[in-house]
C-alpha cells in the first residue's frame, strides 16, 4: 500500500527548495550540476559504507521500500487472523494449527505457532519471541540511523565540493578569467552545498526518521501477535483474546 505521506512530503520538499529557487529568478539549469550531485551523493554513500556493518547495509536496501510502501493497516488483517486460529483451537484443540502453520501471513506468527503446537508453556513462548522480537527490532532502528548519519555527513561533503568548486574559480582567474567566468563559477560551486544540506534535510533524515517509526510499528505488530498465540495456549476465550490484542490497533 502506498504511503501518501511519503511520497507527497519528498516531492513537496523538493519542489519547495527548487521551485522557490525559480520564483526568486534563479534557473532552473543553474541548479542541475551533476559534478555536485556526484561529489555529494556519493560522498555520503561512501561515509555510509565506511560506517556501517554490511548485515545492516543489506537490510537497509530490503527496508527502503518501507519507506513509501507500507500497509498501516496490518494489525487488523492480522488481529482477524489469530482470532481464527483461536476458534479453532477452542473448538478443536491446539494441535489442529499445526495444518495451518505454513500458511500463517507472517513468519513471526508462524515460529509463535509452532512453539505453541509442539507444547512449549507460555513464559518460554514469551522469552523465545521477545528475544527474536526486540533483536529484529535493533537492526531494524540500525537501518534508520545508518540514513540519520548520511544525514550528518551530506552537509559537510557538500561544503567540501564548494570549496573545490571554488579552488577551480581561482585558478581559472589567475589564468585571466572574466568577472563574469568568476560570477557563474562561484554560483555553481554553492550548488554542492545546496545538494549537501538539501539531501540530508529533505532525504538522508526523513528516511532514517520515517525507517526508525517503522521498526517501532513492526514490534507492536509482532507483539500483538504474540499476546494472541499466549491468549491461545492459555486457553482463553476468543472474545478475550480479541479484547486483548485490540489495543495494540484500537485508534
């Protein structure tokens, strides 16, 4: 499911900073340098390399999609689920999910499941789960803050190709470059630095903030489940299995 608010805030930040740009004169050309795009871009891929586990780097690709397609209302789809497994439990008995394991919508709820039809007591459901859960979440948050320091790094990268850019002024006009040479030279060296605090504010930040917000919704996810699978081995109703696991998704 696409998030909106995703997709809409990227583009209305971007077009804030160059349409503003453009409504105070400025080209629209004149703010399209690919030598800074590269010296920044990639200035702070290489930070991120340089900085991050590679387990985390590989997570981060498979997460980024998270980022604009995410469905916000899982927990619900999920919650109707469990209650069918609970139906069954009550009415057959625990060892009649084990048929349904396989094609339980989530692999947590399936390792849950499991533990429960092969007879573990609830507290070593518990400890098992939370331990896989609170992990997963860690490299999860890790995934946002690896983008937070692409964020860090994308401001000064983007000062260090000004500074180039203008190290190229200069001698252009020590070898006897016109005023006007000089003018457009500078012009486009502080391009970088736009690219370099624009990519960390409008991109780098929000994607680490918007990744870390995810992990946070994907442990109350997998502990919502996991109040049901307990509900069940201990044999309660599904009314009050409902009830219980309402809260984690009641708005």
């Amino acid at each position: 499911m696409l998030d909106l608010t995703s997709v809409i805030g990227l583009f209305l930040g971007i077009f804030a900073v160059f349409g503003g740009g453009v409504m105070e004169g400025i080209s629209i050309v004149a703010l399209i340098q690919v030598t800074a795009f590269i010296i920044v871009v990639m200035g702070s891929v290489g930070a991120m390399l340089l900085t991050t586990p590679a387990d985390t780097l590989v997570l981060g690709v498979k997460l980024t999609k998270d980022i604009f397609i995410f469905n916000l209302n899982q927990m619900e789809d999920y919650a109707k689920v469990i209650l069918e497994y609970a139906e069954v439990a009550r009415r057959e008995s625990i060892l009649a999910l084990e048929k349904m394991i396989a094609d339980a919508p989530h692999p947590f709820l399936q390792r849950a499941l499991r533990c429960a039809v092969d007879g573990y007591d609830p507290d070593t459901i518990a400890d098992v789960m939370e331990a896989e859960m609170n992990l997963t979440e860690e490299k999860e948050t890790n995934v946002g803050k690896m983008y937070e320091a692409a964020g860090g790094y994308a401001p000064t990268i983007g000062i260090i190709g000004a500074v180039l850019g203008l190290i190229h002024v200069m001698h252009g006009l020590a070898r006897g470059g016109s005023t006007e040479e000089l003018g457009n030279g500078i012009g486009v060296a502080f391009v970088a630095t736009i690219y370099g605090v624009g990519s960390a504010n409008l991109v780098f930040i929000p994607f680490g903030g918007k990744l870390k917000t995810r992990a946070v919704y994907n442990k109350r996810l997998k502990q919502m489940m996991l109040a049901g699978v307990l509900g069940i081995v201990q044999g309660l109703n599904p009314r009050v299995i409902e009830e219980r696991i309402k809260c984690y998704y009641a708005k």
